[in-house]
C-alpha cells in the first residue's frame, strides 16, 4: 500500500510540493537546492504572485504552526493576511501568550 503525501513548501521559490511523508529524509527545492518545509497534509498554498500571504505563512512556520489534520477535519484557522498576523502578535506580546497559539486563535479577545 502506498503512503499518503503530505506537502513541503520552500519560501524562498514560493513553491509547494506533495511528497509522500518520510521522518528520517530531508527534502531538497529541485529549484534552489535549499531545504524543504514540512507544513503538513491539509495545507494549501496561497499563490506564487501573493507574496503578503507567503510572508504570512512565513511568521506560522517559523513560529511552529503547521497544517496536519485533526480528527474533525482540517488543521482549524490560520491566518491568511499580514494584517492577521500582526494582530495575533501584538496580542501576544501585550498578554504573554506563546505566539503559536495566538497566531492560531480564531478571535481577538
């Protein structure tokens, strides 16, 4: 039986690629060389020329955040826009919650 694919994405080619999942294999760009980022299978990719949301979805995978599905669905919400982001940040800062799970907060107190 063959495994699933998940998806990896490289930031700096604002590229995505669905590969089957393997823990103990780095993944290379076939573009830039550089490594691969597994974000997860429920993941979608914002287009090439949005370069707000690539940097969006920058900040998540720096701070942690990826996109593996859950038992009722998808991964739940993420933000899409810089504006979101910055949001979810100041948030954090001001209350001392970890950035990761601000960033995934559905709404701002």
């Amino acid at each position: 039986m063959a495994h699933a694919k998940t998806s990896y994405v490289c930031l700096p080619c604002r590229a995505s690629y669905k590969q089957p999942y393997d823990r103990d294999r780095q993944r290379i760009c076939p573009s830039c060389a550089e490594p691969l980022i597994h974000v997860g299978s429920a993941f979608a990719a914002p287009p090439r020329r949005d370069r707000a949301a690539w940097r969006a979805l920058s900040v998540l995978l720096h701070a942690g955040v990826r996109f593996h599905k859950s038992c009722c669905g998808g991964p739940g919400y993420r933000p899409r826009t810089l504006r979101e982001v910055r949001e979810r940040l100041a948030h954090a800062r001001r209350t001392g919650e970890p950035f990761a799970r601000a960033l995934v907060r559905p709404e701002m107190p």
